[in-house]
C-alpha cells in the first residue's frame, strides 16, 4: 500500500510541476543547463513593484530578486516563485 501510494504522489507531482512550469514559461528565456533569465516585462514590474514588496511576496532573499532584476540566470523553480507571487498580488489587488 505504501509503494502505491508513493507512485500516485510521484505522479501527482510530476504532472503539478509541468503546469507549475508552462505557466512562467511566457515570462522568461530559456538558457542550457535549466536556468533561466526573467524577460524584460517580468524586470519592469519587479522593478515597478519595489524590491521589498517583491521579496515579502515572493518569500525569497533580496539578494536573489536582485539577480532577477538584472537579467542574471537562475533555476526555473526561483523565477516561478516570484512569478507565482506577484500574480498572487494581483488577484488580491482585484
């Protein structure tokens, strides 16, 4: 029961991460190795919104919204956090 149910959590997942992924698919560019870099739009609204506000809603460290800002690389599941949480912000907002 127990391989069973580990199976149907592995599958729950894989398939959660592949959504999770396509929906910030629009919002960066893809580099080798998995990492990505956050378009310009993305580095406009970071920007617009203030580093502190984007740090407290994306639950990451400065340092990292900082890199975003600047167009460095970083692992698809960093620049979806920030992604995810802006639009968190917005739905609230609305």
């Amino acid at each position: 029961m127990r391989l069973e149910k580990r199976k149907w959590l592995e599958t729950r997942w894989e398939e959660g991460k592949n959504d999770f992924i396509e929906s910030v698919d629009d919002m960066c560019i893809h580099y080798d190795g998995g990492r990505v870099a956050a378009n310009e739009s993305l580095i406009s609204e970071i920007s617009k919104r203030g580093l502190r506000q984007t740090t407290k809603q994306a639950r990451l460290d400065r340092k990292t919204i900082r890199a975003i800002q600047w167009g460095k690389k970083v692992k698809i599941s960093t620049l979806a956090k920030v992604v995810m949480g802006l639009r968190e912000q917005q739905e609230r907002n609305a």
